[in-house]
C-alpha cells in the first residue's frame, strides 16, 4: 500500500524518489494547470539577481508572478557594471532596467530548467523595504518564514496581494 502524506513526490531516472512540493502548496491556474510554487522557486532561486523569490498564482488568472528579494552583492554588481550610479539596494531595485534585467534572467532560467510555458513568471513586485542583516526580505523575525527556513505561503499572499493584484489589473487593462 501507500500511505497518504499530502507529498508531491516524481520519481528520477536512477528509480529513487525526490519529493518536490506538498499538495496543499499547489494552485490551479485559469486554464486548468496545477502549478507547485516551491518546485518553481528552487530553480528560479538559482538565478543570479535573485536572494529568495516566491512564486504567486491566481485561479482567475493564466499567469504566474512573483515577490523577488535581489541578491544585494549580485545587485550592487550589476548597478556598478551598468553604469546606474546608484549605490542603496532599494534604489537599484526601483530602477525600470534593474527589474528588466531580473525579469529576463528569470526567463532564461524558466528555458534552461525546460520549465512549461504557464509556468514563466510574468512580473514581479521587487522587496527591499525589510531586509534583515542577511540580506533577506522573507525571515522569521517577520513571521514570513517558518523556524525551518520555508515560506509561510498564506502570509506572504496576505502582505503582498495589494502588489500582486494591482500586476494583474495593469496586465488586464483595468
């Protein structure tokens, strides 16, 4: 038999399992995909700009998008190399070619992980205003991470839906 954890697991090329999501943390979106938020963060992370991201879908809509905490050292270089003047993070996060250049790194690693096309985040609300020491927007002290470093999906949806909503209605035309 199998027993029922609520695990999104799929299995390797090797034949051992990897778990990759838990059922509760996925969301459908207005064409009917699931799409599993903590598997797309874990690559999209890995981008170079990128210091935490999560991943936010609605059911009313067809495309995904995300809150982006920069990587300061990774911000600060690009501000340097393109010449921007800009030193604060929060300053070079409100630049319109800082979030270009976040954007189009998120597509090529949206390419490169051969992720389908519902799945490519669309826009992106950049965080800077509360940065710990480390460097991270998302953080206990903020109740937005668990002890156990994972995104507390229901707050971060509830601090940034304002943001998130106001993407889809400029999207929409409304």
């Amino acid at each position: 038999g199998y027993f029922l954890t609520g695990d999104i697991a799929h299995w390797l090329p090797d034949g051992s399992l990897q778990i990759i999501d838990r059922k509760k943390n996925l969301f459908k979106l207005a064409q009917g995909e699931y799409v599993s938020p903590e598997n797309l963060e874990q690559e999209y992370n890995k981008c170079k700009l990128v210091g935490q991201i999560f991943v936010y879908g609605n059911s009313l809509e067809s495309t995904l998008l995300a809150v982006v905490v920069p990587d300061i050292h990774s911000a600060k270089t690009w501000a340097t190399e393109n010449a921007t003047g800009v030193t604060e993070v929060s300053a070079i996060a409100a630049l319109p070619a800082f979030k270009k250049a976040v954007l189009a790194e998120l597509a090529e690693m949206c390419v490169t992980a051969k992720f389908k096309r519902y799945e490519e985040i669309k826009n992106i609300v950049i965080e800077t205003s509360d940065l710990n020491e480390m460097g991270m927007g998302f953080h206990v002290d903020n109740d937005l991470m668990t002890p156990s470093f994972k995104l507390k999906r229901p707050q971060l949806a509830k601090k940034y839906k304002t943001a998130l909503e106001a993407l889809y209605a400029s999207k929409n035309g409304k």
